[in-house]
C-alpha cells in the first residue's frame, strides 16, 4: 500500500503509469481507491488485473470483476462481447495484452467516475460507473495504491511508477 507523502496517499482524480513484468503462471495486481488492511485481499477499491499466463482467464488490462479481457481455455468458442447476469462484461481475446518476461506499459486513468486502462498504448477499458452502481466497496471514490501479490507462486515486477494528480 501506498503510505507516502504525494497527495496525501488519498488519490481521486489520477493518472497513474509504471512498467509492469510477469514472470510465467503469476498473478498480480494494481490497486487504486483502495484503503490498507492488515490481512486479505483489499475490501475497498478497484484491481487492475496483472496476468499474462495464469489460469485465470482475466488477463493484464482488465478492471477485474467489471470489465475482463478473457483469455479462456482451449475448450470455449470464442466470442465478441459477453455480459453477465451481475453485469461483468468479457472481452474475448486470443491472447494477453502483456508477455512473460518482457515489460509492459501500464497506464490507468481515473477522471470523475470515468476508469481507462490502457497496455503498451492500447486502450483495454474505457468504463463509466453507472448511477445507479451498488457494489459495495468498489465505488469510484478516493484512496491509495496498492500492488497486489497474488500467491508465493506468482513473481511479478513492477518499475517507473508515476503518478499525477488531475483536478
């Protein structure tokens, strides 16, 4: 978690860009809007999902949970665009937007209650919370970083890490 003096470590409006590296089968993540706690993943916030190879099919890019670049298995017919009956959209991809073992650019914009994800330049997630979002503890809001190591079995890296705030 981020605990630093920049901002207050209390972030609303943001651009947030760093280099991101995964080694094959981790799992990791970006936290923003989140709060610290001392065990468990974070209540509070949103994840940027970092996932190259896992097994699970949500890969690097996604707004996890909400908006997912799916990498399925071998066994599902690809598709399009898929939303589910909670509302959690998939977007079909052949492969990850990110590689093992090589750098990707990370950039992640939170501008009022409009979230984009973007990897290596493109664009992943452009998601606006509706009105009426009721999901408790991932409400676009305000809060600190967070870089999320998702098993002992996950090596992840991440450099450069930059943020600015927006008005």
């Amino acid at each position: 978690f981020y605990a630093g003096e920049v901002g207050g470590a209390n972030f609303k409006n943001f651009e947030l860009k760093l280099k991101l590296r995964t080694t094959p089968g981790a799992n990791a993540g970006v936290y923003f809007h989140t709060e610290y706690q001392e065990k468990g993943w974070p209540d509070k916030g949103f994840e940027a999902q970092v996932n190259s190879t896992h097994t699970d099919p949500r890969k690097t890019g996604s707004l996890y949970g909400i908006v997912n670049v799916w990498v399925p298995g071998s066994d599902e017919a690809p598709f399009g665009v898929r939303v589910s009956k909670k509302q959690e959209v998939f977007l079909y991809r052949k492969e990850a937007p990110s590689k093992d073992n090589e750098w990707a650019d990370y950039h992640i914009i939170v501008q009022d209650n409009h979230v984009v994800i973007k990897v290596n330049g493109v664009t992943t997630v452009d998601w606006t919370q509706p009105d009426d979002w009721t999901r408790k503890g991932r409400q676009i809001d305000s809060g600190t970083f967070a870089l999320q190591a998702h098993d002992p079995k996950s090596e992840s890296h991440f450099k450069d890490i930059a943020v600015k705030i927006l008005e």
